[in-house]
C-alpha cells in the first residue's frame, strides 16, 4: 500500500507545483530505482487530464556513460531530447542516490563535455525558461546518512519539509521581494567575510513550492561587475561528485580573483576555470525554508536552509539576469545562524537580518517561528 504522504507529494507537484491542465504533456524523469512517486505522479497526471511521460536513469549508469566521453554521442542525444523537451509542457524531476560521491572519479574534460552539449541545450536552453517545472530530491538511507539521521526519522523529516504549506510562505516572501528591489546596495558581514554588491534593477523572484521541493528562497543577482570582498561560506558542497569545505572566494570588481577550499583548492579551480563565466556570480539567494536547518551535501535541501543565504558562481537565470553565462550554475551556502558564526546582511546600510533573524518587522513572518 502506498504511503499517504507520497500521494501527498503528488497532488502538490501535479496541482501546485506544476498546474497541470487537461491534454498538457509532463515528463517525470527519475534517477531512483524506488518508483512509488513516480507512479503516484502517473496517476495524479492522468486524473488531472494530462500525458504522463516517464524517463529513468540512474547514476551508476550515467557514470559509465561519462567515463568514455563521446562528442557525438552527446550531440545526438541531445539532439533528441531538445525535440522531446519541446514537446512536454511540463517537467517532473525526482533525483536521488545511493552514494552521493557516484561521480566522483569522472573527468572534467568529460563532464565539461557532457554539461556543455547536453545540459547546456536541453535544460538550460528549453527546460528552464520555457517549460513548467520542478525539481525534487527523493529519501534513502544514503541521504539519510549524509544528513547525520536514521532512514525512518529522516523519511519523517523530509515529508515534513515537502509538505508544508508553501502558499503560506509564498505571502510571506512579498515584502521581502519588494525590498530586494528597491535595493541598490548589499554589505554582508560575518565570520572571514565581508562583502559588497549591488543588485539595482535586477529582479527578485520568490521560490515557494514552484520549482523546487523542498522550496524556500528568494533570489536575485548581483550587478555582474560590483562584487568586492571575500566571502567564506560555512556549509560544505557537493559538486560533480566531490565534496568541497571551507572555500573561501575573494572578489575584485566581480571578478574572483582568488578561490580556497583546503585540499581540494585546485580542484575548485578547475571548475572556476570551465569558462570566463565560472569566476562571475550568477545568483545571489536568501533562504527561510523553517524546517531545514543544516546542510546535508544536497543543494535542493541546503540553499532553502533557515538563516543562510546563497553566493552562486555561474550561470544566471533568465528571470533575474545579470548577463553571465557559464556552463557552471554552482550553489555555494552560507548559513549565518549563531552555530555557524553569526553574521549580517544590510540593505543600502539598514540591517535587515543579523544571526539567520530578520529583525525588520515587514520581513519577521519569515522567521521560522511564523513559518511553521
């Protein structure tokens, strides 16, 4: 028998998340072998009218693919799937492993490849800004493991996070929209950071439920050449398989200048060095998802995290453009709650939250307590 929780999920990514409607197409691709969401995604597709499409390949299989780089195989590919994205309206992703470093041992040249003529095309180009869609990550004892909790209190936690009410926090995100943009200038301070930038007449886009579940930010971008300081972010990272800690980047004129992170330094640097658009930020974010208060090695859970905020060397979306393009789109995470050092972040020299709290009263229903 299914459990409730999971049919929960899918009402809410079929109604809310991507608001299906009669005869519109939604491809469900999944990297898990656990199909139950998958099914109850079908289900609730089809009794909202819609054609389910669904897609499965897990990592260990993407692994092998990307060990033997092929040009051509990756053209054709994409080839194929861009013509397929056009035709869904709609795109469910369930992403979760069994071993978060499964692609630890792949080559960069090899993932640049693979990030370049297949994401780069059929996401980056037609996914993300022309289709309804959203992404989710899905509970196994791997990620149970990797967020310090046992398989069954983890599972709890997680339908805890997912299924929250997000119209409720989507309310609360207004007042915090409107003043990212009458804001011009951003400081944030903390622990081995201090930084400036300005996000003047850069859109801020509200994240609650739509694109992502868990959900819980609001972002914008920086002006692409106005970032100064250093910023060092207090959660670890998982990119392409390895796990970064401590990196430290420092800013001139936009610019990363200089980019730290222990023994895996030079692999940082490899991956700034993907292309010019890699060492410019793409995306700054605050998080206030109430029930997410530590990181866990997974982006979708760890940029939502309470009291942090997120720096992103990459890529910019389409709805809050900087103009930096980059094949990298990386979200690095700073959580500023007291455990982690503390820290501030000021609106045009008006302290707008201190220790992960908003202390302005417009922003207050943000804090966890009003959340929940």
């Amino acid at each position: 028998m299914m459990d409730e929780r999971v049919k929960i999920l899918a009402k809410s990514l079929i109604h809310y998340s991507t608001r299906l409607k009669p005869g519109e197409k939604v491809l469900i691709d999944t990297t898990i072998t656990d199909m139950s969401l998958a099914r109850a995604l079908v289900d609730e597709a089809f009794a909202a009218g819609a054609v389910p499409f669904v897609n499965f390949m897990d990592n260990t299989v993407l692994r092998k693919l990307l060990q033997q780089p092929s040009l051509d195989m990756w053209k054709t590919r994409a080839k194929v799937d861009t013509e397929f994205m056009e035709m869904m309206d709609a795109y469910i992703a369930i992403r979760g492993h069994e071993n978060v470093t499964e692609l630890s041992d792949v080559p960069a040249e090899a993932m640049k490849l693979y990030q370049m003529e297949w994401q780069q095309p059929v996401h980056m180009e037609i996914r993300v800004p022309k289709k309804k869609w959203v992404v989710l990550r899905w509970p196994s004892p791997s990620f149970a493991q990797s967020a310090g909790m046992s398989t069954e209190a983890f599972e709890d936690f997680y339908f805890q996070v997912c299924n929250l009410d997000y119209s409720k926090m989507s309310l609360a995100m207004d007042a915090l929209v409107t003043r990212m943009e009458n804001t011009d200038k951003v400081h944030i301070t903390g622990p081995g950071t201090d930084l400036n930038f300005s996000i003047k007449n850069i859109p801020a886009i509200k994240c609650a439920g739509e694109l992502n579940i868990p959900d819980g930010e609001v972002f914008t971008a920086p002006v692409k050449d106005s970032v100064n300081g250093t910023l060092r972010y207090t959660a670890k990272t998982l990119y392409q398989g390895v796990i970064f800690d401590g990196i430290e980047l420092t800013f001139e004129n936009g610019r990363i200048m200089r980019a730290t992170a222990g023994g895996q330094t030079e692999k940082l640097n490899e991956i700034l060095n993907t292309d010019e658009g890699a060492r410019y930020v793409g995306e700054f974010a605050i998080g206030v998802n109430p029930y997410v208060t530590k990181p866990m090695l997974d982006i979708l859970f760890d940029e939502k995290i309470m009291g942090s905020f997120h720096f992103t060397p990459g890529n910019a979306y389409d709805e809050a453009d900087n103009t930096n393009r980059s094949a990298v789109h990386w979200d690095m995470v700073c959580i500023q709650t007291p455990e982690y050092g503390g820290g501030e972040i000021y609106f045009d020299g008006e302290l707008i939250r201190k220790n992960g709290q908003f202390i302005v009263d417009d922003l207050k229903p943000l804090n966890p307590e009003n959340l929940k």
